[in-house]
C-alpha cells in the first residue's frame, strides 16, 4: 500500500519522458507545414471571349450569359468540388449593391449541381468583425443555400502561405485553403460585383481576390494594383461572372446610399462573363467610362499576362433578354 | 426525497433558461424576446438604480412580481430560481468532502448592513448594486467563463484540425457553441472571474455562505418575506436530534430544530425530508428574528457617506478634462446618468455582434468598474443594429430606433499625422523612391460605413523623381462621423493605429446630413397671389442642371440639397420664386451673398436684398429668390408674397458666417460680402486684378472664404483653412505671382505690402487664416486695415 502510494525514480524518468514525447509530438504536428500543391485551371471546352447579357432577371441573364460560352457543363464535370467566390464584404442589403447579387449566385449554384457538381461552396471572407452579419443581409447565404450550396464562414486556421514567383509588390502570402489548392477545389469561379473604390477607383474581378486571403489586408492596400496582380498570379480563377447588374458609382465600396446606385438599363443591368478576369474587369470598367488602361490594376495585370484587356479580340457574345 | 428532486429540477431548468437567454441573447432579441428578463426581476437593481437616477425605470415593473412572491414564498427564489445559487449549490457538493471545520465568520447581518450600504450611496448618486446583485454577477460571471472555455475549445479544435489536416473543426466547434465571432478573453474578465472564484471557494467553508451572509438581494427579499404563508412549522413530535440543524445549508435552524431565523429560510425542504420524525411542515409557523445593533446601522449610514468620493475617484476624467474617456454604446445616458444606471451585468457585452464592448476595468473610474465600454481595436459597432439598448434591463442604454441610431455618435475619429501612411510617408517620401512604391493607404476610407463617407481624400500631386504622383490624405468630415471605430479597427498600422476614436457626450449628434427637408407646405395659395405651377423640387446634385443647366456650377460649389420652384400670378404681374435648401445656413448665406451681388437691401425682416422686382432672402439653410416675369408685378406686392412664404419656412434666423465678423465696420459697403469655398466664385469676384488659372490661394471644398468691398474701390479678403500650412504656403505663392507681375513687397511686423495699379494692397497669414485686401489708397491705410482685422482673427 504504501509503496504503491511513492513514485520511484525509474517511474519517475519513464513518466517524464512519455508525457515530453507526446507534448512534443503534438507540438511539433501542430507546428508541421505541408507542402501546398495548387490547383490547375480546370480543362473545358468554354468558348474564349466575353458574354455580356443584358435584362431585368439576374439569375435568368447570368444563365443565358454562361450558356454563350458554351454553358456550365462544358467547365463543371460530375463529381467536382466547385467554390463559388461571390462578395459577401459588407453588412448592407442587396439593394445597396455593395455585395453580390443574391440571384446570381443562386443562379450559377444551380448551374453547377445540374451539371453534376458533388460539392457546391460559397464563402467569402469579409473585412467586418462578424462574418454571420454580412452573409445573413446580403441575403447570399439564404438564397445559396436554398440553391443547393454549401454556405460556410471562413475558418481563420485554414489560410496557407504560396509562393508568388516575379510579383511586383509581394513575395508570398497567405491564401484560403479551400479555394487554391488541389485536393480541396476543381473549379473556381469567381462573382465580383462592379462598384466603385476609393483606393483602387473600381473593384472588379481581380480585386475580388482579396476575398480568399489573409495575413495583413490593411497592407494591401498600399500599392494596391500591384498587389492586386500580384494575388491573382496564384490564383487560378476557372470562370468570373461580373455582377453589374446594379452598379455602385460612388462612395464604394460600401455604398449605403440608393442615390449611388445605378439601376439604369444603360449604365447596368448586365452580367458578364469570361474566363479571362482581365478581360472582365476591361468590359466592367467601361461602365464608368473608364478606359481599361487608366485603371492600375488592369494595365499591369495585361502585363503580367493574366490576360488581355482588349475584350472584344477574342469573341464578345451579346445576350439581350 | 421527492421534494428535494422536484427543487432540483427546477433549479436546472432555471439555470437552463437562464443560459440560454445568455448565450442566445443576440438572437433572441433580434426577435425581440425578453432575454433579459432575469436581470430585469432584480428588485435590488430596481431600488438602486430608481434611487441614484431618481427616476421611475419601467422597465423594472418584473421586479415588483418578485416583491410579491417573495411577500407569499418567503426567499423561495433564492433556492430554487437564483442562478447564482444554484451555481453555488453545485460547487458546494462538489466540495462537500473537502469542507473543513475551520469556520468563517457566520454574520448574517453583513448583508444587511451591504443592503444599507448599497441603498444609502445610489441615494447619494452612485450606483454599485450591480458588483452585487447575484443576477448581474451571474450573468456577467457566465459570459466570461462561457467565453474561456469557447477559447480554449475553439483552439484546441484549430489545433487538431491542424494535425488531421482537413475540414474547418475549429469552425464547426465555434458554430456549435454559438459563437458569431472568435471568443476572446480580455483584462477586466480576470477580476470578474477572481470574484466567482471567491464567491465559490466560502462553500469550503460553509455551504450557501455568499448567501447567508452577503448577498444583499437575499437581504432584500428576506426584508419582504416577513408575513410569507409557507414558514417552517415543527411539530410537538420533535425529538430535538439536531439533525436538521446540522444539515441546514442556510444554517438558519436553531435551538436544536425547533427555532428558525427570520427571512433566512430558502425553501429548499431538505430538513422535511430528513426529518426522521416527519415532525417538519412548511406554513404557518414563526421565525426569530435577527438582532441588529444600532451601531452598525449608524456606523453603515456613515461609511456609505464617507465611500462616496472614493467611489467618485475617476483618475481617467481628470486626465480627460472631463471629457468622457471611454467609448459606450450607442444610445447610452449622458456619462453622470449612465452610470447611475447601469447594472454592469454585461448583458450588451454578450449581445454585441463584433465583441466590440467589454467590462471596463477603472477606465471610467472606480464607480465605473465593469460598466461597459467600447474598444475599437477588437471590434466596433455594427451600423445597423441596435441590440445593445434593446437589451439593457436598466434603460442605461436606451433603445434606439435604427434612424436614431444612424444619428447618434458615441465618438469622434482622430487621425495622427505622424502614424498615418500616407500623411507621414508623405512627409518622408525620398526623392529616389520607386515608381511603384506608393504610400496611399485607404483602409480607414474604405471601410467607414457612412453612405457619403466620413473619411475622404485630398489629392496632393508630388513631383518625386521626375514623375508626378499622386498622394492621396485622408480627412475626417467631423459631422458625419458617428464614432462607430471600424476605421481604427481596420487601420493597418501595428500598434498604435494612425486613427483613434475619442469618446464623446452619449447622446451626442451627427446633424442631419444631405436629407432633404418637406418643404412643399411653404408654398401655399395667398390672397392676392395665386399658384399658377409647381412647386417643382430638384432633389440632388445631378438633378439641379436638369433647372438650370449650364447656370448650376456657382451653386454646386456649396453643400447643395435641393431647390423647389413655383410659379405664382398677382393682379399685377407674375414671379418665380425659387427656394434652395441647403447643408449649413452658412452656405445658405453663402449663394445668397452670392447672388445679390449687385442687388442693394431691402426692408424685409430677414437678411435681404432686391434689385427692381428681384428679390433674395436667406434664413436658415434657406434661400429664397424670386425673380419676376413679364408682366413685371409691383416690387410691394412681391414683398408682400416674401413676407408670407418667410413665416412659413420651417427655420428660424441664423447669423452669418462667423468669418463676417471680421471684417471691419468702418467704411464698409453694406450687403458688399460674399461668402464662398471654391476658386470658382473667387474668380467670378474679381478680387486679383487679372484672371489667374492656378489655384494660388489653395482654395477647395474645405476651405471658407468671405470677401467684402470698402469706400471707396477697396477689397477685403478673409480665408479660413482646415490647418496652418496652407495658409502660409498661399500667402508665398501669392506673393511669388506679385513678383512675377513686376511689383514690389515689402515686409512690416509679419504683413505683406504692396503698390500696383489700382492702389495698395496687403497680406498676411494667421493661424488658420489668411488675410488680404487689396486697393487703399494709401500704404499706411492697407497696412492698419489688415492690422486690424488679423487683431480680431486672433481674438
């Protein structure tokens, strides 16, 4: 009895060193980095060029948008992951055109379970505090959801650190998991809305990107359109569909204001498509009657050869509904 | 034993409900469910606050039905709803092999005494119920460790997805717990949890020890349970065995089963299903009451007043010349009134959707302890909610409508210009910085949620290694800014962020913004004028060139709101009279004083002036002009008309732009000032002899400007500026475009004078200011002109 109650030295070193073992053991997994291995732009059979569709029901022109470059089937085959990146930034209803419009993002949900897609995700990672406030307003996650989708936050753990080769601004950064990298996605589509921006004048597709990292967000903001390209270097975006079909002119990226809000047949109502970003962004930028070169981020984005800025070289399909 | 398990029961599900409306509180309130309502059955919390605030809280009607049960039940909340008590009771078996003889002191009058203390300083001003009302501590304590654990939880789940390799785990660990955002532990938690801690460890002692002896809400209802029906009766069959006694949690049997003390009792009926004699009942019997000494009592009443003004040390006010030193949440009191109010139960710490409020530790003083406060660098408030005043059980935070909120600022952003990217990268930028290398930064800008932005840029052009760039500072438009913090949340500078929000006064303001006002009823039918159309409004900027295309641009260069139009038909002739509203009534003033230029006064009671049938008025933000038509109508009936439509403007006089009155009465030409921001109206005065393209005096939207003629041909000009550089680098580059036009400067005390062709001129800069007038007829006069005028600057 009494002995049983003592420790003996020999038990004492066994003890001491299982216990270091195992906490070190665990501390070294949770300190351990894998390699990270990128995913590849998705092989398809999507016509090159621009599809522009003009109307008044989102969900049914961003269909007929997809559907001019050959539909959703020619990107998305059965048993893909596919992410849906739509803009879920900032705590402000649909109509405020601050974030993306809840019917597209269904619309392109269903497009991809149709055409046989195992996993549908929407996330984004929005800059304010609670991400559950912007996804509930914005009305993405409900409507997503009921589409077929699988809507989660973000998960601040999951971000891994790539590598990016020739950047202007950045060597490395910090990107989401769930949208790079190989095992986890197939296809990748990107769903900016087209809004105004007081640091980077508009935010279109390639500044949409700014979604899925991390580390220090703040800082990107200096340089901002070299950093912009930069992030999109690693980021292999299968499909963009801009959003225009309301338009925030001024006081973006927030907005907040019905005024600034461009609801006019000319000035929006258009979703438009490509797999080329920058091919977007140049057609979205015409909206505010922005030259595609005066715009930073689109200049040197051609330059690195992310894409072209000429929109109109390589087909542009007109969709009127 | 049947009993004893119902109590059980009861207490569980109690507990239950109450965690539930903890952690659920958010969400339950958005549907607007009283979530609160544990704190709101306080009747100490009722009497404290009603007492210091001295003022009847409504909100407080729950805690009369506690009154009144406790009138029939006796303290039969203690043991059975009590969360605090219940959380007490589980710690007291967990520790009932290690509870020791030693015994602490068993005084059951400290909690009257605490009650007295309690009651005595919230007459006197300062309420403190709320460190010990058992209602707040327990939801405050259950916020806190609830929060510890979900950090832990939430870590070691991030840690083993981590291991495992896949799937967000700590994600779904944090979702399941209910967390919206990372559960984060913060300073003033410690002491919150240092308190259970020790309300917890008496039971190694006694059980139920915090509640027999020192919860002063158990005083309170034992106060009122005096004539309850379910006292305990011991009947004849008693054999004195004591075991009751022994194993009473309140300690509150005596003389060996038999005797009860008053108001002590619970109800918790262990002794009826221990008693080996089923000699106990509950109803009808007697108590003994407590015996209190006098001399506490006195010597209670005299420490609370003695307490008070060590209660009242508030370092941080002072520091603060008393200024507020801490944000709190929107809608809250005025600071005196908010704490008087306040229960620091932290209800709206658990409900805010960022985590944005906090406990505050002494930030607010002593008597501040645990009230809430705003710390912006971990979460800010949310634009559009209004959770926090819907949840407060005390009113201390009132409930906002979601427009009232939007208009309700609970501080002010400051920008340091020494840790700001642009600004002090601006200062350093080197001559031989990369093209690409930018310093803009607009984190802060982009992020601020107010629809026209409270942060904006001023565009600076700078020439760095032989290419122009463009530097981008932001600035603060005071007005609008509703101190909600996302901005220094967002700043990217480390450590201290280049922005910080100051608290300001509760219930501080932002003035209306560009809504434009009802004006429609202005504009009714008179005796002798008839409304022959409108009134046609133009809401906006952009629909102003839709009335005057090609003529908006002077009226655009002012905080333009709306104009409304109408057209109206005299017997004598017809007019039509234009009412503009706009942002500020100095800027009201200014197109006013813009457009009667060359009109003379008139007699009308406000602010006047006509030229023939032509008439200008200004009163308020408003500005009426009526310009006649043909058949040009007599100039008295248009006074008439202008008389009617003044009394029914919706705004009372205001006086001119503050700039004005620094101008010099003597010689002045009456109705000579015209008050303006941009270089546009500058040039349309004809101030400088000739048309100059630059913009050498560096006027833009932020600056103000007032000009005003002398006898004879002399010109005066005043420019008030955000800051003190720019005046001093236009009044150099004024001077270097005098040089270059061949004139001579010479220099007196700080002033700048010159000779040119239509007389003598002068200028100088001060402070925010700069000064200038231009064709004296003499050196002397110029220079004791401005002499003047910068005297009444610098007063």
């Amino acid at each position: 009895m009494e002995k049983d109650d003592k420790l003996t030295r020999r038990e004492f070193i066994q003890w001491a060193l299982t216990a270091g073992a195992v906490l070190g053991g665990l501390g070294y997994l949770t300190k351990r980095k894998r390699k990270p291995r990128l995913k590849k732009f998705k092989p398809n059979s999507l016509r090159d060029g621009v599809a522009v569709a003009y109307g008044e029901d989102p969900a049914l022109m961003t269909e007929r948008a997809v559907a001019a470059l050959g539909g959703m089937s020619a990107l998305v085959s059965p048993d893909d992951v596919v992410v849906i990146k739509p803009n879920i930034a900032w705590d402000r209803a649909p109509e405020f055109c601050a974030t993306t419009n809840p019917e597209v993002v269904a619309s392109l949900v269903r497009m991809c379970r149709r055409a046989g897609a195992k996993l549908v995700k929407v996330f984004d990672f929005p800059p304010t505090r609670n991400p559950s406030l912007p996804y509930k307003t914005s009305g993405i996650a409900e409507s997503a959801e009921r589409a077929g989708a699988v809507v989660k936050f973000v998960d601040p753990n999951r971000f891994v650190t790539l590598q990016i080769p020739d950047g202007y601004a950045l060597s490395e950064w910090d990107f989401y998991a769930e949208a790079v990298l190989e095992d986890e996605v197939d296809v990748l589509i990107n769903v900016p809305v087209a809004k105004h921006h007081g640091t980077s004048r508009l935010t279109l597709a390639l500044k949409n990107i700014f979604g899925i990292v991390d580390r220090d967000r703040g800082d990107l903001h200096r340089s901002i359109h070299e950093k912009i390209v930069d992030l999109n270097r690693v980021v292999r975006v299968d499909l963009t569909v801009l959003d225009a079909y309301r338009v925030l002119r001024r006081n973006g990226p927030t907005g907040g204001r019905l005024e600034d809000v461009d609801n006019s047949p000319e000035g929006a109502r258009r979703i438009i498509v490509s797999k080329d970003p920058v091919a977007v962004d140049a057609c979205g930028a015409t909206l505010f009657g922005i030259g595609p070169k005066e715009i930073g981020f689109i200049r040197l984005a051609e330059e690195a050869g992310l894409g072209s800025s000429d929109f109109k070289a390589r087909g542009f399909y007109e969709v009127k509904l | 034993m049947k009993k004893n398990r119902l109590r059980w029961l009861a207490q569980l599900l109690c507990f239950a409900i109450f965690f539930l409306f903890l952690i659920g509180g958010g969400t339950l309130k958005s549907r607007d469910l009283p979530s609160e309502i544990f704190l709101r059955l306080s009747p100490l919390g009722a009497i404290a606050t009603i007492s210091a605030s001295k003022k009847l809280i409504s909100l407080y009607l729950p805690a009369l039905g506690l009154v009144v049960l406790t009138l029939i039940l006796g303290r039969a909340f203690c043991g059975w709803v009590c969360p605090l008590g219940t959380m007490i009771d589980l710690f007291d078996w967990l520790f009932r092999k290690l509870r020791s003889v030693t015994k602490l002191y068993d005084g059951r009058r400290i909690k009257y005494y605490l009650l007295l203390f309690i009651v005595l300083v919230a007459l006197l001003g300062v309420e403190i119920s709320g460190w010990f009302d058992p209602l707040s501590i327990a939801t405050r304590t259950g916020w806190v460790i609830y929060n510890y654990l979900g950090f832990i939880l939430v870590q070691s789940a991030a840690a083993v997805s981590h291991i495992v390799g896949t799937s967000g785990l700590s994600c779904s660990v944090k979702h399941l717990l209910g967390f919206q955002i990372e559960p984060y532990p913060v300073q003033s938690h410690t002491l919150i949890l240092l308190v259970f801690l020790a309300i917890v460890l008496f039971g190694l002692s006694l059980r139920r020890y915090w509640c027999r002896n020192l919860c002063p809400l158990g005083a309170l209802l034992a106060l009122f349970s005096s004539i309850n029906l379910f006292k305990r009766k011991v009947s004849e069959s008693c054999t004195d065995c004591g075991k009751c006694q022994r194993n009473c949690r309140m300690g509150c049997i005596v003389s060996d089963g038999k005797g009860t003390l008053a108001g002590e009792c619970i109800l918790c009926m262990d002794c009826q299903s221990l008693c080996p004699e089923s000699a106990i009942r509950f109803g009808g019997g007697s108590e003994e009451s407590l015996d209190f000494s006098r001399r506490r009592f006195v010597a209670t009443a005299v420490g609370s007043v003695v307490a008070i003004p060590m209660l009242r040390l508030n370092f941080a006010r002072t520091r603060s010349k008393g200024y507020p030193p801490v944000i709190r949440p929107p809608g809250a009191l005025e600071e005196e009134e908010f704490l008087q109010q306040c229960v620091r139960c932290a209800e709206c710490v658990v409900v805010c959707p960022t985590g944005a409020l906090h406990p505050a530790l002494f930030e607010s003083g002593v008597e501040g302890l645990w009230s809430p406060v705003l710390i912006p660098r971990i979460g800010y408030c949310v634009r559009d909610c209004t959770l926090c005043g819907r949840v407060c059980p005390s009113g201390a935070i009132r409930r906002l409508s979601l427009e009232g909120k939007h208009a309700t600022s609970i501080g002010k952003a400051r920008f340091d210009h020494n840790r700001c990217i642009p600004w002090s990268g601006y200062k350093n930028l080197r001559t031989d910085a990369p093209v690409w290398e930018d310093i803009n930064c607009a984190v802060c800008e982009e992020v601020c949620p107010i629809p026209t932005k409270a942060i904006r840029f001023k565009v600076v052009l700078e020439r760095v290694a032989g290419t122009e760039r463009e530097i981008r500072l932001p600035y603060l438009v005071e007005d609008l800014c509703t101190g909600c913090g996302f901005c220094e949340y967002a700043c990217p500078v480390k450590g201290t962020p280049a922005i910080v929000v100051e608290g300001v006064r509760g219930t501080a303001r932002v003035p209306k913004g560009a809504e434009p006002t009802a004006l429609g009823s202005v504009f009714a039918e008179f005796p002798d004028w008839k409304r022959t159309s409108g009134p046609t409004p133009y809401i906006g900027k952009k629909r102003l060139y839709e009335y005057i295309n090609g003529g908006a641009e002077p009226y655009l260069t002012y905080s333009f709101i709306q104009v409304i139009t109408c057209k109206y038909e005299s017997k004598s002739g017809r007019t039509v009279v234009d009412l503009w509203e706009m942002e500020s009534s100095d800027d009201a003033f200014g197109v006013f004083s813009y457009d009667r230029r060359h009109a003379e006064p008139a007699t009308l009671p406000d602010v006047s002036a006509k030229v023939g049938s032509s008439y200008y008025l200004w009163r308020g933000r408003f500005f009426i002009r009526m310009y006649p038509a043909k058949p040009i109508p007599e100039p008295e009936e248009v006074e008439r008309l202008a008389e009617a439509l003044l009394r029914r403007l919706p705004s009372a006089p205001k006086k001119p732009p503050r700039l004005l009155s620094f101008f010099p009465e003597e010689g002045k030409i009456p109705g000579s000032e015209v008050y303006f921001h941009t270089k546009f109206i500058f040039d349309r005065l004809g101030v400088l002899e000739r048309f100059v393209k630059e913009n050498v005096l560096l006027l833009g939207r932020d600056t103000e400007c007032a000009v005003a003629s002398y006898e004879p041909e002399a010109r005066a000009l005043c420019v008030r500026y955000p800051d003190t550089i720019r005046p001093r680098n236009a009044l150099s580059s004024l001077i270097e475009l005098w040089r270059k036009w061949g004139r001579k400067i010479s220099q007196r005390e700080g002033i700048s004078l010159s000779k040119e062709e239509q007389g003598f001129s002068s200028l100088t800069a001060r402070g925010n200011y700069l000064l200038a007038c231009f064709g004296f007829t003499s050196e002397q006069q110029a220079f004791s002109f401005i002499k003047k005028m910068s005297g009444s600057v610098s007063e």
